[in-house]
C-alpha cells in the first residue's frame, strides 16, 4: 500500500444481513469502519446482532481481536431504514442472487447515498457490468466477492465492470489489505470471476466422475482434501506447478484435456438433491448422509478450522520465500557486524 487510509472516517453500509452479510459486518467493523447494517428481510432483526457478537466472541477468543463484542458494537448501527445509509462511503449489497431483488435494493440505496459513495455487491454469480445497468453513477460499481466467514478468511475479489472507474478499483484494493485480506483485482469483468470459475470447473470433473462411475462421493472428497487441499493455501495453481516440474504438467496436458468433462448441463446428482429439497449441512440432506447432530457439529467444525486454516496461510504468507531470503540476509549482516565489532 502506497498511503493511509483513514477506516475509522469512512463509515461502510452492508445491506443483507444473512449469513455472509453478518461476518461482512464484523470484519469491517474489527477493520475499526462504523458500520451501518441494513436488513431488507425484517427477520435478519431477529438474529443479526446474535450473530455478529457470536462472530465476535470467538474472535476475542482466538485472539484475532483484543477488545470485548461491546467495544465493536459502539460502531455499530442496524437497522431497516435505508435512510441511514446517508453518511456512508461504502456500501455493499448482500441480497440474493436475483436481479429484479438487486435491482431494487440499488434504487433504494441511491435514494439515500451522496451521489460520490461507493456501492458494490457481494455476488458471486451476476456479471458485474449487468448489475451496473441497474444504477444510476455505474462508474462507481463494482463486485466486492467475499468467502465466508469473511472475518477469517483472506480472500477477496474486487471486480471491475465495463463502466467502473479503475482508479477507484485501486483504492479498494488498498482498502481491502486494512480488512485483513489478500485481496485479487479482477480487471475484466467475466461470469463467476475468478476463484468461482477455478472451483466450478472441479465441480463439473468430480460430478463427471462420480455419475459416470469412476469412483463415489467420498472418494473425490478425499482425494480432493489429501492431495489438492494440501498445497492450495500454500502456492495457488501456478506456483504448485512451478515448485514440481512444469514440463510433466505440459506432458500430461496433451493427452489428459481431450477426455475432460465439458457438460453444460447442470448434473442430474445435484438436481436431484436440489429438486428433492436438499440444502447440504443445513438441513442435513445433501450429498454425504447426516443426522441433524452431525450437520450440527459440521458448522461448528467448519468455523474452527477457519481459524486454523488462517493461522496456517498466515504462517506461509504469498510472499514468505522472500522474507526468508530477507531475514536471512540480516542475519548475515549482523554476523558481519559481530566479526567486526
């Protein structure tokens, strides 16, 4: 980052406070941002400020904070009124994956924003430069695409469409390192960007897979968790490729591609489970079988390892061969500074 910036003046609205609009909610505010946290469902009221100080309890207890939920909640503003988002530079939407919804809660935020306030959605599946048809300043959209929780995880992409402004792209960028986060600029817009259109790939394979008998569910999860899960946090694609031997990878490249599932259709597995109301973990019916204390036990699980997970990518930062080398090299000169002292 080439300059500081001021979080604690920039006050963020999010609006959408499901599941990721909540942890959205606490990462800003642990960033030291006022928020202002708008539920368009009036249920979002019944939960939200449970969850967020639920978010915020555990992080005090995995020291990722050091003040107690209370001091986070001195920033912290929910509400239904959209009004309140007046004073905000920053808003990101939270809503579901619906243009018409969208579409609608823009008009309602620009009603209320000063007409130099950022807005961004968190989808994860809507082309960015579509949903900046539905607004009235495009160049000041973009997609801010979170993982969740978004209070642990590094992740973070930061969308261009066709008409944002690439300068204030930029300063999101810089912003997004005070949120904790190794955020990607994704400079063109293109359908699922780019973690989504890396992971939809695998999942069209392990379908093909598992349809076509090759091997069963459990197989691909745990194929998938002993050998690509291993070093993705470590090194991403590329580098895995360059730290064990590229031209094995162009060898096998050739003959590998040509019998690679290119399905466009959605696979019957998982519209079976989808049509028969199957939601995964959460109402413990999806691919794998659960009884609801073990679907229970799974989000608990889940949240723990998002701990760990950062602690370990943490301790293997993108950058660590060069701070290895640069600590080394000061080991070295204090050496010479001993020898010659």
């Amino acid at each position: 980052m080439t300059k500081t910036i001021p979080v604690h003046d920039i006050p963020v609205g999010v609006v959408g406070l499901g599941l990721m609009g909540c942890s959205i909610v606490t990462c800003l505010l642990i960033a030291g941002h006022p928020v202002v946290a708008v539920a368009p469902i009036p249920a979002d009221l019944d939960h939200a400020e449970t969850r967020i100080t639920e978010h915020l309890k555990r992080a005090r207890q995995e020291e990722l904070i050091r003040e107690a939920p209370e001091h986070y909640h001195a920033n912290l503003t929910i509400t239904e009124d959209y009004e309140e988002l007046s004073g905000c530079g920053l808003v990101i939407e939270c809503t579901i994956e619906n243009l018409d919804i969208k579409k609608s809660v823009y008009e309602k935020i620009e009603r209320a924003i000063a007409p130099e306030a950022l807005l961004t959605s968190n989808t994860s599946a809507i082309p960015i430069s579509l949903l900046q048809q539905q607004t009235q300043h495009p160049a000041r959209f973009f997609g801010l695409h979170w993982s969740e929780p978004s209070h642990t995880t590094r992740f973070l992409e930061i969308i261009c469409g066709d008409q944002s402004d690439q300068t204030v792209a930029e300063y999101l960028y810089d912003l997004a390192h005070y949120w904790g986060k190794e955020p990607t600029l994704v400079r063109k817009d293109i359908r699922g960007f780019i973690a989504n259109r890396l992971a939809y790939a695998m999942y069209r394979e392990a379908f093909y897979l598992v349809e076509n008998g090759y091997a069963t569910v459990e197989d691909v999860d745990r194929a998938c968790r002993n050998n690509t899960g291993y070093w993705m946090t470590l090194v991403g694609v590329f580098g895995w490729m360059d730290l064990t031997g590229v031209p094995a990878y162009h060898t096998v490249m050739k003959d590998l591609f040509p019998t690679l599932s290119n399905s466009t259709e959605v696979p019957k597995l998982i519209d079976d489970i989808v049509k028969a109301g199957g939601k995964g973990v959460a109402n413990a019916h999806g691919f794998h079988k659960y009884t609801p204390e073990e679907a229970k036990v799974w989000e608990e699980t889940y949240q723990e390892f998002a701990y760990d997970i950062r602690k370990l990518a943490l301790k293997y930062p993108a950058d660590v061969v060069k701070r290895k080398l640069a600590e080394g090299h000061l080991a070295e000169e204090h050496l010479k500074d001993d020898k010659a002292s």
